[in-house]
C-alpha cells in the first residue's frame, strides 16, 4: 500500500521533536479528525536551519511530517511559503489517493508555522498574506 | 522477522484443514447441481447441501427446512431486512435497530428510506449495550421488524438476545439478529430465544468465504432477495455453491464438537492478551463490555496514538490485527460502533481490535504485548497530544 | 455399467484441475481478508482478487473498474434488473425482456410488478430467435431497461445482441444481457456490442459454483441489490469469496486460451451428435436454430415419449442430460422456452438437452446415439400416442 520511501520515514521518521524557543511553531488538525501535526522552525536570516515535528496520525502522517521536515531544511522562508504537498508526495514516491490529504497536513502545518514566525517577528512574508491559520481546522481533511 | 501472528479473526478466519479435506471431492468428482437429481451425480451433490443443512440447523436447534443458503452475511442481513420490510408493508413501515449494526444492516435501513421505511437506531451504553426499556418504548403499532446483532464485531459485546426476543413475541414483531459474529462462539438457540430470523457465515468459524446461511422461522412472512429457480425450497434462487456449503457444514460439526471446552480455552487466552495489555499499557480504554463479550475479542483504544500506524507497525512484526480509526477505511470518520459508546473521536481512533483462534499460544500473547508495548512507546513519544494532557 | 458420460455442462461443469490447482493456497495459507490492506494476507488475497477481475474483463472488452463479483448468474440478473429498475424509477416503469429468460430473470421481472413496473415479454420464432422489429415496436417512451439473454441455457439459440445493443442505444435504453451461458462458449465484446449491463456465473465454464460477475458500463445508474461494507467499490457488500473469485479467473482465463480452436472442436463434436440423432432415430424435432447455437447445445424432442423416462434410462447407462419435461421439475407446465418456439405441450415433454464439454469424445457421442436409439424405441412401443399416428 505503502511506498518504501513512505514506510521507511514511517518507521524511522526524521526530525522528530520539538524545538525549544522555536520561532515557528504551526499545528494543524486536530484529534477528532486522527491527525494534528505540529511543527517547529528554527529560522536564521530567513533560511529554515532546523525543523522538528511531531504527529498524531496515520503512517502517511508521520511520513509526509518526516519528509516535509527534511525538505524545508535549508530551505529561505519565501521558498518555504512556496512549499506544497506536492513535493512531499513526489519525495515519498506517491502515496494511495485516499492518503494525500495527510500530506496537505503538512504543507499547512509548515505554513502556519511559518505565520507564527511572521507574527512574532512583525515581518510580511509574500504569499502569505491573506494565511488565517484557523481556517485549517474547521474540517476534517 | 518470521513469526506470524494472525489475530484478525473477527475479519475473517483461516479455513480449517478437516474443511477443505471435506469439500475436496465436490469440485471434480461429484460437482453434479443439485437440482438435476434425476442422475446419480445430481443426487449426490443434493444430498452433500441437504447434509450440511441438517448439521447447521442441528447447531441452532433449528428444524432444517428453517435453513437457507445464503452468498455470506451481508446478503442474510440483505435479505432478512429487505424481504421482511416488502413482504410486511402492508401491517407497517417502522424497523428498529441499534447504532452499532455491521453496515450490511445500517446502509441496507437507510436505503429502505427510499421506499418509505422508517427506522429507529437504538442507543447503546459505554459498553455497548442497548437498553431494553428504549427498546420497548421505541415500539410502534407500525413497527414490523426488530434487528439486533447477536455479538459485535469490532467490540464484541454481546446483547441480551433471549430478552429481546421474549420482547419482540409480546409485540408479534419480527425478531432478526445478526449472528455473524456469534455463530461457533456462544450456544444459540433459536427457539429458545425467539429469534425468527438469523444470519450466519461461514468464514468467521473457519469455513470458506462467500457463503453464509439464515434461519427463518417457519411462518414468517419474507420476500426473495434473490428471484429465480426453485433452489432453497423457492426462497433464494440460484445455483448452490455445493463445494462451499460441504464447507460451511463441516466448519459448523468442528465448532459444534468440544464447544463448551473450546470456548472456555479461548477466553482463557483472551483474558490473558485483555490482563497484559491493561497491565503493561498506560492509558488505554477497554471498549465493550468486560465479561458479555465474545470469547476471542480483545479491543482498546490508546490514547495520544493513531490506529493506522499501530496497525503498520504490528504488521511489520508479522501480527495482523485491525483497528476503528477512519484513517483505516480512508472514511472521514472513526468507527460507528465505537463512536456510538460515547468514545470521543481521538480516542476512538486510537483503537485497536485483536481477535484470537484456538491456535493463538500463550507465547504468542506475550509477545503481542511486549510488541505492543513498544509500538505504543514509541508512537507516544512522537505525539503531540501526550505532552498536552 | 461403468462409462459416465456427463453431457449435461448447461446445468453445471466439472470443475478443471487449473482451477482447483490455483484456488488450494486461498483457504489456509493466503486467507486474509481482502479488506484488510494494511498488512500482507490481507494484501494478497486483494491482489488475487483484483487479478481475477482483470482477466475476466479482459476477456469481454470491459475496463476492470466495470467488473464486479457476485454470487452467480441469478445474483447478477436480479441486481441488474431491480438494480435498474429502482435506480431509474423516475424515468419510467417500463421493461422490455423475451419469453425465453432464465427464470432468474423472469421471476424478478414479476416480482417488480408489485412495485408498479410493468414488463413486455418478446416473442420468439420456431428457432427461439426474437423479432427486432418487434422490439423496436415495444418501446415506449417509459422503457428504461432491455433485458435480453445472449444465449438461451435450454435451446442454446444465440440472439443477434449487437444489433439488440444498437437498438438500445440509439433510444437511450440500458441493454442487459444474461451471458451465463455465452461466457467462454461466443466471442463478447461489451463495447462493440454496446451491452450495459452483464450477468456471468463461473460454474458454466469449468470454475467453482456460487461466483458470478456482473459487467456494468460506467456511468450507469444502478441500486444495490446487496447493502453494506465497501467491498467492489461499494457496489456489492459481503467479504469476498476469494478463493472462489481465484477460480473464476483462472476458469476464464483457461478459456481465454485456444478459444477459436476450444470453440471449433465443439461444434464439430456437436454436429455430429446433432446428425447422429437425426438420421438415426425417426420423428424427432431440433429445438433451437440449427447454426446461430451455442457450439455445446443439442437439444431435440423425441415424440410419443416423456423426457424424464429417457433420462431415468439414460442415467442407467450412466449418461447425464436434462429434459425441459414438466415431469422433471415438478412442475405443470413444460418448459416455457419450448411451448414459447411454439413446441405443442405433447411434444415438448419429450425433449432432451445434451449439453457436450471438451472432453466428451466421439466414442461418447456414438455410445449416446446407440443408447438413445434403443430408448426411444423402448418408449415408444409401451406408447398409446405412437399408434394413434
Ligand atoms: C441463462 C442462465 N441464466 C442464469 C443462470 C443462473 O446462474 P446461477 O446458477 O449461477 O445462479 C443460469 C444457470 O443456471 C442460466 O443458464
Ligand atoms: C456482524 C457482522 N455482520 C455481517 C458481516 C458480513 O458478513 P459477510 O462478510 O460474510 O458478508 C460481518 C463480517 O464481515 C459481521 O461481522
Ligand atoms: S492521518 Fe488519517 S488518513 Fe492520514
Ligand atoms: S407423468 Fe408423472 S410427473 Fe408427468
């Protein structure tokens, strides 16, 4: 069902954890819907020197978490706002239909991070604008 | 890893060595159709279904002309429901169920709507229990059919059937259960309990899959489900699947041999998994009831961690087992059953169902909790919920 | 008496040991629940089935994703029709099927009276073959489904489907065929013959008994006839017969093989039996069309004489065959396919079905013609009608 690159991160997942002082945090999802994502950032000059995350959720879940993590390291905030959960199905190899919306998760996961450290940090991040983050936790998937 | 545990019995169940020993010679040798009895070869094949008809109704204190073949217990569960709802029309529009029947029952009521058919869902409590007085207050002078599931298949709670029964009688309702789940697994017995109409498959006690049986009680008033030829005494048409129903027949003599003593093995054993889990796990839920429950039934939810990567985990140590998440069955939400006994849905999707066979060791036990032990941990520490709480 | 000629294959086939060598690893080892993806049984017994579905999609021309599985060709007929028929209420009540329908579609078509839909019943010519301008002229603007078989199970005639498909079409009309006894025996294509909907059953062609298909063209609106899990893309509910579906793949795919050459063989063992018969025993009627048949069907009527008397003495010389007798079924009327070619009631009880396979040699079919002619002859000389004449 899984991929190996899917079951690999899965089994072990990348970037687990939290960071302490972290100048992002974003979560998404919430219990009811089985999946909360939540991630945090470490930003220096606006490039992303570190991410962790941790989840609550499916083993797609957890992959695309692990996988989105890895991906955004390095990565400049403007390039980060870009980041879509396309790139985290491609870097996984795909994933079944039914299991694409986890890795939305964290797309938006990354996103309202990213919103977080835009309002701690006063900055207007392009693209980001009209982001409300609590949009992302009326439904589930 | 080469160790493999099977403990998905509720799923579906292997089917047992005597069982494909007996249907053997009914695919090449006496494959006659037992309708053509006019040659040795038909009336062989006639007599096989007749057999296997006579050792199934014998289990449930059955007369055996009350026993049909059916494709499994979705089409029984079809059947009873929609033939009973045509054939009763006239006397009335109302079926009482409860919320936490297999979907062949719920989506088969919710389809009746479509012609004007009204159904009551009954509550059940946190251990998955209906409440007798909600049944007798639900009924209607329109109510034509009560269907309440004998045991359940994801919490394995089994209901007061004889009460129902005696229920339904006073009211002369229709009395159908769903005994899927219960058939080799507790003693039943159709008169007794005033059940009218039962349904059976034969794939959850070590039979083959795609075919199932129902009881109908002489007398009841019922519609084909199936129209045609003259197979199953004019009530189910079609070709009898005589290899399958040798199988179901043989299935149900094993379970019907040593049963009292089968049955007090397993639930030894699944008090065993029940101990271990509860013992050696922080932060689990038992869902169903914890003694009227079916003896091969082990289910808990686990908090702050998602079903789907239990499940994937347990795979990769060579142990099937099933859970209640929607992340699961890819629907948008947890299982109704659980979600029906007040479990929030966090936690519902945290559930794990193990449903062991008479070969389930106490080895294999140990090493499920052991394994599970670790799953847990490990998916905990990379939860956001459990820091939360 | 020790030679055992099967020459009944319309009724059922044996079983062919492909099938039963492909079906074994699906009862113990790799009998997990197809349902259950998410860990490996569960898996393999998905691929086994979705493998199976390939192949008999293939082999009509279908997509996959058009294929479903059911209990059989009675299953398959009845979803087809009710399945339609309540789907489409809205457009219309009107059902346009042949005299000469399996029963399986007969009986639901008068079942569904009660539910206010009406059914035009075509006639049929001496050869069994129906009238498409009496077709044509049938259709009214309340039609919403044409059910007319591929190829008749008791005569063996073969309709013109491709031009039933167009007729169909050209009004917007959902076509459904009952190919029970076509499958493997004619070429289908359900695109080039613009066939909607199409009922299958695997004991036909040397698979197991109690599995059938149903091709259904997508975009067509259809009910469940079976309520429940999400099993066939949430078409069909029930668990699987997957070792049964295995066999039927394998059946169909055997078939698939040689198909031109399987099919010539036959017709030529056919013809031969079909002559024999003719020019050695006096006063017998074809029944059927004498080439648009299938390429296994003899089917004649023996005047002055009973049907199930001969094959009483038929299975005393260890020969198996059916007769469209009354007699046979218990029934008070003959055959209704054969009074529907206009056979007179005398003459229809007196016919008998050989249904060849491939297996049946020309030493077989010299031994029944033998038999046959001193039967008859027996018969006829303990007769009254005989002397009349
Ligand atoms: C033409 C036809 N339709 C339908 C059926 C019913 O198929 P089954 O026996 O698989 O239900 C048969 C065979 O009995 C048949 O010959
Ligand atoms: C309680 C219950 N009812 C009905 C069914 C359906 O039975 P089958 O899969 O044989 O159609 C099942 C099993 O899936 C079940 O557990
Ligand atoms: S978290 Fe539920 S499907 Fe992925
Ligand atoms: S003559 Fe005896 S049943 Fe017809």
């Amino acid at each position: 069902m899984y991929t190996e690159i899917v079951m690999d991160h899965f089994k072990n997942p990348r970037n687990v954890g939290s960071i302490e002082n972290a100048d992002g945090v974003g979560q998404v999802g919430n219990a009811k819907c089985g999946d909360i994502m939540k991630i945090y950032l470490k930003i220096n000059d606006d490039i992303i020197e570190d991410a962790k995350f941790e989840t609550f959720g499916c083993g797609s879940a957890i992959a695309s978490s692990s996988m989105a993590t890895e991906l955004i390291i390095g990565k400049s905030i403007n390039e980060a706002v870009e980041f879509s959960n396309k790139a985290v199905v491609e870097a996984l190899g795909g994933l079944p239909p039914v299991k694409v919306h986890c890795s939305v998760l964290a797309e938006q996961a990354i996103k309202s991070a990213l919103y977080d450290y835009a309002q701690k940090t006063n900055k207007v991040i392009k693209g980001l604008e009209n982001y409300t983050p609590e949009d992302e936790e009326v439904h589930c998937h | 890893m080469n160790r493999k545990i099977y403990l998905d019995n509720a799923a579906t169940t292997k089917v047992k060595k005597e069982v494909i020993e007996e249907m053997k010679s009914y695919f090449d040798e006496m494959y006659g159709n037992p309708s053509s009895g006019i040659y040795e070869l038909g009336r062989r094949s006639k007599e096989a279904v007749e057999n296997a008809r006579k050792t199934v109704a014998d289990f449930i204190n059955a007369d055996e002309k009350e026993l049909y073949f059916t494709a499994g217990g979705s089409e029984s569960d079809n059947w009873a429901i929609k033939g009973v709802a045509f054939a009763n029309k006239d006397k009335g529009n109302h079926i009482i169920t409860t919320k936490i029947e297999h979907h062949a029952v719920l989506h088969t009521c919710e389809y009746l709507e479509k012609f004007g058919f009204e159904t009551t869902y009954l509550d059940v409590d946190e251990y998955g229990m209906i409440d007798l007085e909600q049944l007798k207050s639900s009924i209607k002078p329109e109510t034509i059919l009560i269907s309440i599931m004998y045991a359940n298949n994801e919490i394995g709670t089994i209901q007061p059937i004889e009460k129902i029964g005696e229920i339904a009688k006073e009211h002369n309702i229709i009395f159908h259960t769903d005994a899927v789940q219960a058939l080799g697994a507790v003693r039943i017995d159709v008169k007794k309990q005033h059940i009218d109409l039962m349904s059976m498959s034969a794939h959850k006690l070590g039979g083959p899959k795609g075919i199932g049986g129902m009881y109908i009680r002489k007398g009841i008033k019922i519609d084909n489900l199936i129209h045609g030829g003259g197979q199953e005494r004019g009530k189910r048409a079609g070709t009898e699947g005589v290899q399958n129903i040798v199988g179901f027949g043989k299935a149900v003599e094993l379970a019907s041999k040593n049963f009292e003593q089968y049955v007090s093995k397993l639930t030894e054993t699944r008090n065993k998994l029940m101990e271990g889990i509860k013992n050696n796990i922080p932060d689990v839920v038992l869902n169903g009831h914890p003694t009227m429950r079916l003896p091969n039934n082990v289910n808990f939810s686990y908090q702050y961690v998602e079903g789907e990567s239990i499940l994937l985990l347990l795979d990769m140590d060579g142990i099937a087992a099933s859970s209640g998440s929607a992340c699961t069955s890819g629907s948008l939400d947890p299982s109704h059953v659980l979600l029906a006994t007040g479990l929030d849905h966090g936690t519902a999707h945290g559930s794990i169902r193990f449903t062991i066979s008479e070969e389930t060791t106490d080895e294999d036990i140990n090493f499920v909790i052991e394994t599970m032990k670790n799953i847990i941990e490990k998916l905990r520490a990379i939860s956001p919920l459990k820091k939360n709480m």
